[in-house]
C-alpha cells in the first residue's frame, strides 16, 4: 500500500512543480539538471559529471562512481511585456501584463553499477513545459489568456561499457503531459438572435477552458568515446513522443445555454520533438577544460494542433507551423583548487517560429542568446554542490498573428519586450 501511494503522489507532486516556463526555444526545458547551467548546457552528453548524465547521454553512466545521487532544482523566471502596435480585438482593448512568472523545475536520478562495466539508473525530470499568463482582460485575450502545459518525465536506463575508449546507453523514457489552454470565446458581442440564432451569444463575456492530459512512452540511446586522455566525444538521441491529450472544453459566461451548448468533451494530438546532440569535452591542462555542443530539435513534428470535440467537430486550431532548430554552445571549466571550479558558457538557441504572423500569443518565441556562470564546490571527494545563473537575451519580437475579420479571436499586432532568468542548484553524492 504505502509504495502504491508514492508511485502514486510522487509523480503528481513533480507535476505541481514542474510547471516549467520554456527556457530552451519552443517550449523545451533543458534544466533537467543545475550542474550544466554555468556551461549554457556545453558539453552536455560528454561531461558525464554526476547521474543526471541519463538524461542527456546515458552511456556516460559508465564514467561514474559504482553508486551515485543526484538531484537539483532549477528556478526560471521569463518576461513577456507586450506593446499593441495595431491590434484589432473588437470590443476588446486592455493592456497586457507580463505574461511571464516565476517556475521551478526540480529533477532526480539514480545511477548504480550492477559490475564494473554494467550500470543502471534511473531520472526524473520536465523535458517540457511552458506558462505565459495574461491578465482576462487584455486585447489578445481571445488568443490566449492562459496557456499551462506540464510535462513529468521518468527514465530508467542501462549503460555498457565495451572498452575502456567506448561506452553505450539506452533508456526508456515513461511521459505524463498535462495542457490547460484559457482564452475568451471572441471578440464581439451578438445579440439575441443575430444571425437567426436564437439565443444570445455574449462572446466577449464567456471564456473557452481546455484541460487535457495523456500518459505515453518514448526512447533515448547515447554513446560516449573516449578519444584520448584528455578528450571526449558524447553522441545522443532521445525520441518524438506522440500524446493523445483528452479532457474537457468548458464554456463559462453570462447565458447558461451558451455554455452549456459550448461545452464539451475533447481531444488533441501533440507529437513532441525528438532531439539529437554532439558533444565534446577537452581538458586543455589541469585547470581549463573546454566544453562544446551542437544540438538539434525536430520541431516540425508539432506542424498544428486541432483542438477536437468529442463529437468529432473542430472546435480551434492552433497552427503552430514549427521548423527544426538548432542550438550551439561554447563553455570552459577553470579548476581554482581542489574544492571550487569555476564554470562559464554562452550559447545561440534558434527559435521554431517562422515569423510573426505564425507567432502565438501563447508561445511568443524568438531566437535567444545564453550568457552563463556557475560554480562547483566539493567538500569532500564522494560529494558537490553545483550552482549556476543564465541570462538569456532575447531580441525584440514581433507578432501579427490572425485576422481582424475573425470574431472568434481578431488580430494581434505589436512587439514582445523578453528576457529569461535561470537560477540552479544540484547535489550529488556517491556512496
């Protein structure tokens, strides 16, 4: 009984957590561990530098101790601030608030060798996850007045140690998604009886609310070579994972028989990116180590999302048109002394949007630059607290998304002001 709790409660009580502002382009979260954000996440599948290596490139396993923990928790903190520059929202006309907040993304993991060339671990993290929250009233409010998507995900995994110069991972990877999506139902006000509708339609006054969720499964493998002493080359891939959401859409406002007619069940499909990364890590002499990343996200697998009644009509699409991505990072370890090193980074994230007219209010994305610092003090040899901040610069971004015709949302023209904080902190230990 009290395991079945905890499996049952310790997934929820992540979900609560997790509820993640994207730091990464689109709505990825790379802070599945603190130890990477002084490198801007450099070097991620090669470093190998505590367990939470399952997740980026679990054949890094092999590099550690025969047991080890280690478990972080990152705070993320985005700005959203939205200028009007011609919006046209019918009876709609409110300034917006930022629209984002603080977050935090805790994570977890469990590393244990089963012999000196045979390990198995286990992680947990939110590789995905986005908020932006406007107040109810702004002018956009029939694109988007809130838009929550949660994701938890556990990865137990196994590594293989051929040689001393190769090692092999693979991981299994179990995802729980969660979706609120909260927007007004238009951005008009009919009548009683306009169009020969029979009953008033208050579009303006009543609010849409879709809560989904789904649970799916998904893979990852990764490699680590060791090229030399002082180099190492990680290879990995983590897999799409295809969600079948279903939940509810409910209406609310002034006419109880709107609602009721608006309401109903749904459904959703979001395929979630697959992603691969090249890393390298170099030890240039006992005190600087160089670090490097090239990643890649298929973001084309989320092209639209066509939110479904359960009758099967279309009840609104989301048309994302996303494009694959790239991401490069640049870090350096400097080794002070025996207890602190020092960690730095920067990075370029590309952003899935294509330009301002597929823009979502719910996702105002843009290309970001990463400017990182962190440190690492061990106390003593089987322990290390990490501790790490990025700024992410985000140039100005424009957004001309919908229609001015369309009572349902009208258009949203105007500028994003945006910025994102990350703030971390890990632990690990082997025992």
């Amino acid at each position: 009984m009290q395991k079945t709790l905890i499996a049952r409660v310790l997934p929820a009580a992540m979900l609560a957590l997790a509820s993640g502002t994207a730091s990464a382009a689109g709505f990825q979260l790379l802070e599945q561990n603190a130890s990477g954000i002084g490198n801007a996440y450099a070097g991620s599948a090669a470093v190998a530098e505590n367990a939470s290596t399952i997740f980026f490139n679990p054949a890094g396993m092999t590099q550690l101790q025969a047991r080890e923990v280690s478990a972080g928790l990152s705070l993320v903190r985005p700005s959203f601030k939205f200028t009007d520059q011609g919006s046209s929202a019918g009876v709609l006309s409110g300034n917006a608030q930022d629209a984002g907040d603080w977050a935090a993304l805790p994570n977890a993991y469990l590393s244990w060798a089963l012999n000196k060339d045979l390990y198995v671990g286990v992680g947990m993290g939110a590789p995905f996850g986005l908020v932006t929250e406007y107040n109810r009233d702004w002018i956009g409010s029939a694109h988007s007045i809130k838009f929550d998507i949660k994701t938890i995900n556990i990865n137990p995994s196994i590594a293989w140690r051929v040689n001393e110069k190769v090692s092999f991972g693979f991981g299994l990877n179990w995802q729980r998604m969660e979706a609120e999506y909260v927007r007004r139902a238009g951005i008009v006000d009919l009548p009683a009886g306009a169009g020969g509708v029979p009953i008033p339609r208050p579009l303006s006054q009543s609010f849409a609310t879709l809560d989904a969720d789904d649970d799916s499964w998904g893979w990852n493998v990764g490699a680590l070579f060791t090229v030399s002493d002082a180099t190492k080359v990680g290879v990995s891939y983590r897999s799409k994972i295809k969600h079948e959401l279903e939940g509810s859409l409910s209406v609310t406002g002034p006419n109880p028989v709107f609602n009721t007619v608006g309401s109903s069940g749904a459904n959703a499909t979001v395929e979630l990116p697959d992603t691969f990364i090249f890393s390298v890590a170099h030890e240039l002499d006992p005190k600087w180590e160089l670090l490097g990343d090239i990643s890649w996200t298929g973001w084309s697998s989320v092209d639209k999302v066509d939110i479904m009644r359960s009758s099967g009509a279309l009840a609104q699409t989301l048309d994302t048109d996303f494009q694959d991505t790239w991401r490069v990072a640049l870090g350096a370890n400097y080794q002070l002394n025996d207890a602190w090193k020092l960690k730095f980074g920067v990075a370029f994230d590309e952003t899935p949007v294509k330009n301002a007219e597929k823009r979502l209010t719910s996702l105002p994305d843009n290309d970001r630059i990463w400017f990182s610092f962190g440190g690492q003090w061990k106390p003593s040899k089987a322990s290390a607290l990490d501790m790490g901040v990025s700024y992410l610069y985000v140039d100005d971004t424009k957004i001309n998304n919908g229609n001015a015709a369309d009572l349902s949302k009208g258009l949203v023209k105007g500028e994003y002001d945006s910025s994102v904080w990350i703030l971390g902190a890990q632990y690990s230990m082997s025992f």
